[in-house]
C-alpha cells in the first residue's frame, strides 16, 4: 500500500475524531496529516514524512490554535435590543424641543429629545440617534440648523 493513502486514512480519521470531540486540535491534526500525504506522494523517504507531519502539526497547534480559540471564546459582539437603535437614522414626526418630541426609527415611533438639550429641531427632519434613554431616543439632526449652505 502507498504511504500517501496510509498518511490520507490518518486524516480521515483525525477528522472523524475531531467531530466527536470537537476540541479542534485533532482537525489540527488531520491537517498536519494532509501535508504528510502530499510529501508522501512525491515517493520520499519515511522519515521526511514524519518530519513534516511533525513541523506542521507544531506550526498549527503554536499559530492557527490561538487565533481560532480566541475566536471561539469570544464572539463578535452584537448589539441587540435598543442598543442597536444608536447611530440609525431617524425621521421626526413632531417639533423636538427639550420636553417633547416624536421620531420614527426603523418603523416604530419614540419619544425623543434633542441630545444638545438647547437644539430645536422641526418636524419632518432626518436625525441621528446618538443615545437611547429609557424609552427615550436622544437624536441630531444630520445637517446643522445653524450652518448656512449658502454663505458668502
């Protein structure tokens, strides 16, 4: 029997193993024991075989091991909840002044403030919301009210 098939039979296996065991050093492995079969292929000697399953297999477990079990203890964070209704667009309904006003964020209606508490902004204004507090969105508009676009 060729040593390649014997290397890929190890493979195979490591890989079933690893999704038995789900601890990702065997996939690791099985990995380290595909590149002994492709070494194998070329008809070299048993010993660079062992030597280069070897070396691969302490190149993954001391480089891709780390990066993949950070990932795995830590997934990306997503915002959920009102949390991630901060930095969408708004359209305000109402005249939002410093007691009161109304916006229209992702098709729901809320209670809002302007987030410069001496701000005005007129209805019908596209806003950003900065914060959310209790059930009220602290927003800005997106334009300022009191830059001028067409000055001198």
């Amino acid at each position: 029997m060729d040593a390649w098939l014997i290397w890929l039979a190890v493979a195979a296996g490591l890989g079933v193993a690893e999704l038995v065991a789900t601890t990702l050093d065997l996939a690791l492995l099985a990995v380290a024991a595909l590149a002994a079969a492709g070494v194998a292929a070329f008809d070299v000697g048993i010993g660079v075989q062992f030597l280069t399953f070897c070396v691969v297999a302490v190149v993954m477990m001391v480089t891709v091991r780390p990066i993949i079990r950070s990932r795995m203890m830590h997934p990306p964070l997503i915002r959920s909840g009102v949390a991630a209704l901060v930095g969408r667009e708004a359209v305000t309904l109402t005249e939002v002044g410093r007691d009161a006003g109304r916006v229209r964020i992702r098709g729901e209606e809320w209670s809002a403030r302007p987030y410069m508490s001496d701000l005005v902004i007129p209805a019908g204004t596209t806003v950003d919301v900065f914060a959310i507090e209790g059930a009220t969105a602290l927003v800005h508009p997106r334009e300022d009210p009191w830059s001028n676009s067409s000055s001198v």
